[in-house]
C-alpha cells in the first residue's frame, strides 16, 4: 500500500513538472479537454480556411486589376506622324469663295496622300501607295477639315502638321518594339508599313504623345478617335438628376416612417415593400421607365432625365433603408431631452434627431450614387444605348453614360476599342474608388459615437 501510494505521488511531481494536469492517471483524457481539444482543431481549420478564401479572393481581383490595367494603360497615349500638307487652293476651294460648305466637302485625304509621297518615292507601286496611305487615321482627315474650316487662310499654304496614326499601327507601336517584326500579323501591320514606320521613326516624323481626345472628346467610329467626355458629362447628369429626385423623397420617407408613423399593419406593409423594392432587379427599373416615363408622359427618349428618374426609383429604396437604420441609431434619450426641454415632435425629428443621424444618412447616399453610377441594364431599356457624337448640353439632351460607353465599346471588334474599353474602366473604378472614400471619410469625421 505504501509503495503504491510512493508511486502515485511521484506520478504527480512528474505530471506536475511537465505542467499536466496531476489528477488524471491511467484513467486517459477527461471528456472536457477531448471537447476543448476538438474545438480547437475545428478553429484552426475554420482559420485556415478563412485564409484560403480571402487570399483566393486576393488573387482573382489582383489578376483582374492587373488585366485592366495592362489592356487600359496604352489608351492614354497616340501615336502621330509628322506629315507635310500643302493646302492647295486647287483642291480645297477652286473659285475662292472661302464658303464653309465648300471646304467641308472638299478632298482632304488628298492632301494627306500628296503629303505621305512627298516622303517617300511616289513611283512606288500602287499596292505599297495604299499600304502606305492606311498608316494615317480618318480622324487626320476630319482634323484638316476643321482646321480649315476654322482658319481659311490656310488655304493656299503649306506646313507640317502631327496627325493621328491608324489604329492597328497606334496599337503596335504602343505595345511592340520596331527592333523585331514581331506581333505585326496580329495587329495588321504588314512587313511594307513595318520597314515605312521605321523609316518615319529615323527621320523623327513618329512620335507617342499624351491622349488627350481620350478625355476631351465624344464617341467615334475610329478607335483613336474616341473619348469619353460625352459619357462622363451624361453620367454626371444622370446622377445630378437621379440625386435631386431620390435624396428629399428617400429621406422624407424614412423621417416620416421613423419619427411620426404610427406601428400598424400600414407601416409594416410599406416597410416589407421597401425591402422587398431595395432587391427588386435593375432591369425592372428599366421597364418601368420605359412604360412610365416614355411611353406614358412622352418624356424625350435617351436623355438623362429619364436615366436619372431610372435611377432615382432604383436608389430611393436604399436611401430610404439606410436613413430609417442611422436614426434608430440616435439614442432615444436625445428624444425625450429634447421633448423636455418643450421641443414639438416637429422640432425634435429636424433640430436633433435629423442632425446626429445625418452622417449616417450622407453615407447611404454616397453609397447609392456609386451603385446608381455603375448601372447599365436600365440605361438600355430607355434608349441610352445610341452612338451620339456630341457632347450634351442639357438634361432632355440625347446622352449616354460611361458603364453604356464600356458597352458599347465591348462590342466593337477593332483592337483600339480594346484598349479604350479597359482606360475607361480604370476611369469608372477610379470615380467610384473616390466616391467610397468620401462616404468612408464622411462617415469617420461626422459620424457620433454613443
């Protein structure tokens, strides 16, 4: 019996010394600990987990990011030929009547022609000519055009002027060394123009400049062309009108609703069909517009009146949400403070509730700008989708947005539309990168910690 007890107490020094638990012996592991044992695998393997999804989550935004940007980063940069021009009174205005009309209907890929053999041998064959006349874009000739038309006494004289290079050529140049002929098949290029470009390239009449048609104009059939100016402009409008509309009407909405609305089955009626109008589809929005504001009211078809109404009736649910949730956030007591200092109901929803909550409100609008800015499907519905030129003046002008210029673009199979798709997707991303910071600082600067 002594021995035994010896040798259970010298069971315990050790288990003691190696930080065991001293009363369990040759009885195993107690329940509790094979439970706290399982519990923590299972949290290591949901931590594990966790780390796999958000690095997979990581790695297909990191690759998607980086696919953008190495299609987009070319667009912002062109390529010009620096291209003599002589404005020959002969084939710009031969009765010399300085007429607008005249000159606008006059040759000017003539004169661009006539420039390009003033370069190189004009006894070439005819072949190799229209190799070497399709290494300049269509906008050259629209910007002689205007140039002419602005300034007739450029008639009769000769310069030398920067002009755009063709598309396939702009995008070879941009993404290809002339050191090698490699990558000429795929963008068009043939061995003829490759030799042309290089010999334009030694004479310094080649060079790669800022894009700034990009930013500063409309859409155009040449990819070189194109820019987003009219989209961005439509986008703005949209959004102007979009907020005018949803931001009284939203919050008006949820004070009402919050502060005055007795709970009955009414309210509770209006506030599922809230929610279930916040997830209703985009689309359906779209066909709203159209039934409504179109075919009903007769409201002028693609222009950012009725995108912005669209869009107003898609946001309004989420405005109306997101204000109900930041003043049932305000704490009760600041309600009954106020109602005792003898405020009228009135006075405490706009004078004290209204204003703590309104940073919570400022960032729900935020939120519904950037999801009311990256709309497409309801845009299409009401004919925002119309290759338009011109910049828009107003909001019953026609006008498209920038998600509907993407789409557009996407569906153009020239590879300059490629690389304008993507820069104008960095610039999408960039304005809504910018408007979620403003409601993140928004939200930190104003926001009232209770």
């Amino acid at each position: 019996m002594l021995k035994r007890t010896g040798r259970q107490a010298r069971l315990v020094l050790r288990r003691i010394q190696k930080n065991k638990n001293p009363f369990v012996f040759s009885y195993g592991v107690t329940p509790a600990q094979k439970w706290i044992a399982g519990r923590k695998r299972r949290e290591k393997q949901f931590k594990f987990f966790g780390f796999i999804s958000i690095a997979l989550s990581a790695l297909f935004l990191g690759s998607l990011i980086l696919n953008i940007l190495g299609n987009g980063y070319s667009a912002f940069t062109r390529v010009q030929l620096y291209i003599p021009i002589e404005f020959s009174k002969e084939i710009l205005d031969p009765e010399g009547t300085n007429d607008p009309a005249v000159l606008s209907k006059a040759d000017y890929r003539k004169l661009v022609r006539n420039g390009l053999l003033y370069l190189f041998p004009a006894d070439m064959p005819r072949a190799q000519k229209f190799e070497l006349y399709a290494l300049v874009s269509k906008a050259g000739y629209y910007q002689l055009c205007e140039m002419v038309i602005n300034d007739p006494s450029l008639v009769g004289r000769r310069g030398e002027l920067w002009l755009p290079a063709a598309s396939n050529v702009d995008m070879f140049i941009k993404r290809h060394s002339l050191k090698s002929e490699i990558g000429i098949s795929h963008y068009k290029v043939s061995t003829r123009q490759f030799s042309m470009l290089k010999e334009l390239i030694d004479k310094e009449r080649l060079r790669k400049v800022f894009n700034r048609q990009f930013f500063t104009g409309g859409d155009s059939q040449e990819p070189e062309q194109a820019g987003i100016l009219g989209s961005f402009i439509g986008s703005l409008f949209t959004i102007f009108v979009c907020i005018a509309v949803a931001f009284p009407l939203g919050v008006a909405t949820a004070l009402y609703l919050e502060e005055f609305a007795k709970e009955n089955w009414l309210t509770d009626l209006i506030e599922i069909n809230i929610n279930n109008l916040a997830a209703v589809p985009s689309i359906i929005y779209g066909l709203l517009g159209l039934s409504i504001y179109i075919n009903i009211l007769g409201m002028p078809r693609s222009s950012t009146l009725v995108g912005g109404l669209v869009l107003a009736l898609l946001v309004m649910p989420v405005i109306v949400i997101a204000t109900r949730n930041a003043l049932r956030a305000v704490p009760h007591s600041v309600r009954y403070a106020a109602l005792a200092m003898g405020a009228n109901p009135v006075q405490v929803a706009m004078h004290h509730t209204f204003i703590y909550a309104l940073p919570g409100i400022m960032t729900g609008v935020i939120l519904s700008i950037a999801r009311a800015l990256g709309e497409t499907s309801p845009l299409l519905l009401i004919g925002m989708v119309a290759f338009l030129t011109d910049i828009p003046k107003t909001i019953t002008d026609p006008a498209t947005t920038l998600p509907v210029q993407v789409y557009l673009w996407t569906n153009n199979p020239e590879f300059g539309f490629v690389e304008n798709t993507a820069a104008a997707i960095i610039v999408l991303l960039f304005v809504l990168v910018v408007i979620n910071a403003l409601a993140a600082w928004v939200r930190q600067r104003f926001e009232i910690k209770w």
